[in-house]
C-alpha cells in the first residue's frame, strides 16, 4: 500500500490505526488513503475537530415537501390532460367541452378526468346509432411522456 502524500508532519500508522495530521491532532481509524469506518473519508483530523454534529430529524419535513411537489405536480398532469381531452372533444353545443373537469388526490397518488354530462358515454364509446368519438382516453392515455417529463420536473427525478 502506497504511503499517503505528506505535507509537513503528517503521519499515518497501520500499527495503531491512527492519522497524525500537520497540527499534531490525531484520529483513530484511519486507513492509508482517508478514514476507513463513518462517512467522513477524505478529511484530515483538523478538519474534522471543527466539525459541529447536528442532529435533527427533518424526516417529517422532507415528507411534507414530497407531498406537496406530489400535489403539485399532479394538479399540473390534471390541468394538461383536461386541455388534451377539451382540445379532443367534438363540439355541437359546446355543453360538454365545458363540462369537463379533473379531480386531484394525493393520498390515492392519482388525478382523474371526467364529466358529469349524461351523453358524454355515448359519444366516448359511441352507440349502435353513432361512432365512437373518444376524448377523454385518448387524453389520458396518449400523453404518457408529458405527464412523466411534469412529475420529474417536480420530483427531481
């Protein structure tokens, strides 16, 4: 094993596990190349004496912004895909493109597009008098990479 370059006084002893850096401070647990145990390989003993540990656990906080991107980024998927199926929608009296919505919910991890007009099955599927003139699952379905590229943007991912 390579001897770690030295600078003034430092020293490294594989006998006593140690690392005496150029101040004289020494540190146990150290390898040749850096600390060997914990997660602070790559720093020197000086640097690590004026360290100051904080310990906190921000897990709650850090849940509540994953959360709120979460909801965030759904509500923006829910207005996009309202667009898609609005865009999509034949209109005659335009009583059913206005009509649809979407609805967010977080806890589900879900976003759903809709209507609420009775007619609105008919012209989706169509019947044995009409051709089907799908809207909404088109707008759901055929935008998968949009929705994706809008929850990476908000997740980070």
């Amino acid at each position: 094993m390579a001897a770690p370059r030295k600078v003034g006084n430092e020293k490294w002893s594989a006998k006593n596990d140690t690392w005496t850096d150029r101040n004289g401070a020494v540190t146990e647990g150290m390898g040749a190349k850096g600390f060997t145990r914990g997660s602070a390989k790559g720093l020197i003993a000086s640097d690590i004496s004026g360290l100051v540990e904080v310990r906190e656990d921000n897990r709650e906080a850090i849940a509540e912004a994953i959360d709120q991107a979460l909801a965030t980024a759904l509500e923006e998927v829910g207005l996009v895909a309202e667009g898609y199926a609005k865009r999509a929608c034949p209109v005659d009296t335009g009583r059913l493109r206005n009509s649809i919505t979407h609805v967010t919910l977080p806890d589900e991890k879900a976003v759903y597009i809709g209507t609420n007009v009775e007619y609105a099955p008919c012209v989706e599927y169509g019947t044995v008098h009409q051709d089907p003139q799908p809207f909404l699952k088109p707008a759901a379905k055929d935008h998968a990479s949009t929705y994706r590229a809008i929850m990476q943007k908000h997740l980070g991912g």
